[in-house]
C-alpha cells in the first residue's frame, strides 16, 4: 500500500512538473513556511496536535521537509518525545536521514523560528498551496485524457468529479463550537418551530400517521426504506413525494435507477386520475371525458417541483455532484434514491460487493450531512424475510448486501404487507392492509406505522378518520388525526382486484 501511495504521490508531482514547466511558472509552494513549521514543532513538539487534523505530509511540496513531518507525526502517534534526536532516530530507522540533509538540516530548521504561536496559521498556507497543485495535477490529467479518443466521456467525467470531491472533502473541516453557541443554534431553531403551525419539526412526509411518529423527515438524516421486491416501496416513495412537492409545496428530486421516467409518469398519472391501468398504460383506449378527466386532474402535479433523474447505474460522486446542483439551483429540501443496490461505489471497490454498498452507504450519510437535507434511500431485503415462519416480519439483519446500512441510517422502516405473502387470505377485508415497521429511530420512538395499499391506484393511504384533525403531539388513541392528502376513505375489496 505504501508503494502504491508513492507511486501515485511520484505521478502527481510529475503532472505538476509537467504542466507547470508548459506554463513557465513554479507550482504553488512556500518552503519558508515549510520550514518555519518544523522547526516550530521541535521548539514546541506539543503544537503537532494543533495541526496534524488541518495537514498531512502531502502539503509539503519539499520532499525533504514532507519526510521530516512524517517522522515527527510518526513520534506523536507514538505519545515519544519530539526533539531533534528523536527526529533523527525516526529517520535513521527508515533510511531516510541521509535523504532530508542528516542532523544538520535538521539543527538549520530548530533555528529556523523563535515561537509557534503563528502554527496554525502557517498550516492553513501550506493546505492552500497543497490543494492548488492538487489541482493541478488534476487539471493536467483531464486535459491528456480528453485527447485520449478511447476513454468515455463518461468514465471522464466520473473520475474527474471524484478526484474533485476527494480534494473537496479533504478541505471541509469543521471547528470545534462551544456549547454557548450549539445551544444558541438549537434555541434559534426550536423558536422556527414554534412557528410552524403544523407541529412537525422537518419536511412533511406527506402521510401523517408517519409524521406523527418522526415530526417530519429531519435534516441531515439518512432514511432507509426496505421490503422485497414487488412489495411497493416504490409505489410508497412515489406517492410520499407527489404529496410532499404538490400538497405541501416542497421541492423534491427522485432519483430511479431501476424504472425510467417515463413508468414513474405513468404510474403517477394513474395515481392522481383514478384512471384504469391499463388506459394509461395505453392498452385501452380513452374516452373523450377521460381525456377532460386526465387534463383535469394533472393541472397541479405538472406544476410540482418534482424532479426526475432515471440515470441508470449512477455512481455516487456522480449522484453528489447532481444533488448539490439540485439544493443550489432549485432549492431541494429531499431526496428520494430507488435503489441503494443499484448504485455504483468507488472503482477501486468494484468486486467487493459489500465494501462497495458500505462505501455508498456512508457516502449517503455524508452527503445528507453536507446539503443538510433528509435523503431516503430504498434498499432491497435478502431472501430470509421468505424463509421465516410466522408473520414473516422483516427485522434489521434482513438487511441486504450490508451491515453498514443499518449503521449508517437514522431511520430504518420496513415496508411490510402480510396479504404478500397470502397471510390474509381467510380474511379479505385486511387485504392492502400495510405495517410501516420503523425499526431502528436514533432520535425517536420505533414502532408500527398502519397503512392501506390501493393497488387500483398503485399508492399507499394513511388509514385514518377523514373528520379529525391531526395533533402530531396527542397520546395514541386519542390523536386527531387530518391531512389534505389523507382525506380518504376505506376502499372496497374491488379497489384490489387489479395489480399494476
């Protein structure tokens, strides 16, 4: 691994090399502040811990001083004494003290600065310059490649963005805050909610049974949602972000890695018409008043702010670069991902299918942390959920392909319908009859959730009394309970009769 890094850090350097000599200019470098850090960490040894989460050795363009840094963090991890004796032993054990000048370099640098009180300002330099030949080297491999007619403009584009991302994540530190002004932001934000005539403390989901359970999807939180394949977790997202972008007006992206865009359309259609399946689908036609009925009904959902990306197989540095335009240009306060498992990772994990939904996983979690926004992902469960006795209810292990989604989520909710699996076939009037079973809540109750799927409609209904009103914070069995997009009835069993 070691020899690889060197390998690469010996590349870049030479692409710097490379295009800098083109450009007739010296890459961005500041030795002297180089060595006034060194030699401030052997005045001060201790100052290594103000620095060594800002810098690495990569930020030192002498590879001298970047071996001499090593060494000194190397001493630090150790919790040994940081001297210019130790310093020289270090670089004795790996061979490298004759490389850097020897023990008389090193005195240079210990004279080099009188104090280091300015350290970690003269890290922030070197980080500087370090990340401007980052790009560089960045610029210099997009340029060769371009000329290279054998690579895609798609790999192009995808390794550019990751190599963009990497430097970009390297560079998001976040301060230490005292808990004065942590409070102050909580008080500022529980106020805001105090506002909100709703009671809900994030983004309305759209079904209330839910939002009385979360108080509405948070920022920052990675929600998945999990079931076995033609259970309806698309039809169950589908439906939440056509409530949440046309009832409540809230911007919303759906990202379909497995229907195109134009089924979700459709499905959509079918949804908001009460049209048969089959007339959208376009196996029937329609009658003139259907069309009226058609144009009629669709008025508000072609004026949501729903966006719609069917990329198929999107890598997730594509996915982040896609979403940060999303929030920046229409101003998008959720997304919806169908499916977890269809993503691709890093290309340095493909074969490693675990790692890889790991590294997805965790990427999600951080891009949600990073845009500030709730982002749902649908995930697959393994085949075990089928196996079992019972009920058949899903639990957390069911988990496909990882561990880490589990891990990485704040919310996990299964999608559970008993007459899947032929559980209510003695008892039809319970047929569509749905367990949301949230599973795991970091910052709430996990309980289930009761819902209705209408299969003639392909979307989910809360069960709920359309005369009451909805109090997210009264007791179970006494809530009052009302949503615009909710004010449904029971439906009879011929609502099931057809599938999509």
């Amino acid at each position: 691994m070691a020899k690889t890094d060197n390998r690469q850090k010996a590349k870049s350097e030479k692409n710097i090399d490379i295009l800098s000599l083109e450009m007739g200019k010296k890459p961005p470098q500041a030795i002297d502040i180089e060595e006034a850090v060194l030699g401030a960490l052997m005045l001060e040894p201790n100052a290594i811990s103000d620095i060594i989460d800002v810098i690495n050795p990569e930020c030192f363009y002498k590879e001298s001083n970047r071996k001499i840094f090593s060494a000194i963090a190397s001493l630090a991890s150790k919790h040994a004494p940081v001297d210019i004796f130790t310093i020289s032993e270090e670089l004795k054990n790996v061979g490298d003290l004759e490389t850097v000048g020897g023990t008389v370099y090193l005195s240079q640098l210990s004279m080099k600065i009188g104090a280091a009180a300015h350290i970690d300002y003269h890290a922030k330099i070197l980080l500087q310059k370090y990340i401007q030949r980052e790009l560089i080297g960045i610029s210099y491999e997009v340029q060769r490649d371009s000329f290279d007619d054998n690579i895609s403009v798609d790999d192009l584009l995808d390794t550019t963005q990751q190599k963009i991302f990497t430097l970009s994540d390297r560079n998001m530190k976040r301060d230490t805050q005292a808990i004065q002004f942590v409070i102050s932001q909580a008080i500022d934000d529980l106020q805001s909610t105090q506002l909100r005539e709703d009671g809900l403390s994030g983004v309305p989901s759209g079904y209330t049974s839910i939002d009385r359970v979360t108080l509405g999807w948070q920022p920052s939180d990675l929600i998945i949602i999990a079931a076995r394949p033609s259970v309806g977790k698309t039809a169950f997202v589908l439906t939440m972000a056509r409530n949440m972008s046309v009832d409540h007006n809230v911007p919303v992206a759906f990202f379909s890695l497995e229907m195109s865009s134009l089924q979700l359309a459709k499905r959509l259609m079918i949804s908001e018409t009460g049209l048969e399946p089959d007339k959208i689908k376009g196996g029937k036609k329609l009658a003139d008043y259907e069309w009226e009925q058609l144009n009629s009904k669709l008025n508000q959902l072609v004026k949501a702010p729903l966006y719609i990306d069917d990329t198929p197989s999107l890598s997730i540095y594509e996915f982040r670069s896609k979403a940060r335009r999303l929030v920046a240009n229409a101003g998008v306060k959720m997304i919806v991902i169908d499916y977890l498992q269809l993503m691709t990772g890093p290309p340095e994990l493909k074969g490693m299918r675990e790692q890889e939904v790991s590294a997805i996983s965790r990427s999600l979690k951080s891009i949600a942390k990073e845009l500030n926004i709730p982002i749902i992902a649908l995930s697959q469960l393994s085949r075990a959920v089928e196996t079992r006795g019972g009920a058949k209810r899903p639990q957390l292990s069911d988990l496909r392909e990882s561990g880490a989604i589990e891990q990485d989520a704040d919310i996990v909710m299964f999608i559970h319908r008993p007459d899947y699996y032929g559980l209510t076939d003695e008892n039809p009037e319970l047929r569509g009859m749905t367990d949301i079973i949230i599973a795991k809540h970091r910052n709430g109750e996990v309980k289930d959730v009761q819902m209705r799927f209408r299969s003639s409609e392909v979307k989910f209904v809360d069960v709920t009394d359309s005369a009451l009103s909805f109090d997210p914070f009264a007791r179970d069995g006494v809530e009052t309970i009302s949503s615009k997009m909710n004010q449904t009835e029971f439906i009879s069993n011929s609502d099931f009769e057809r599938e999509f």
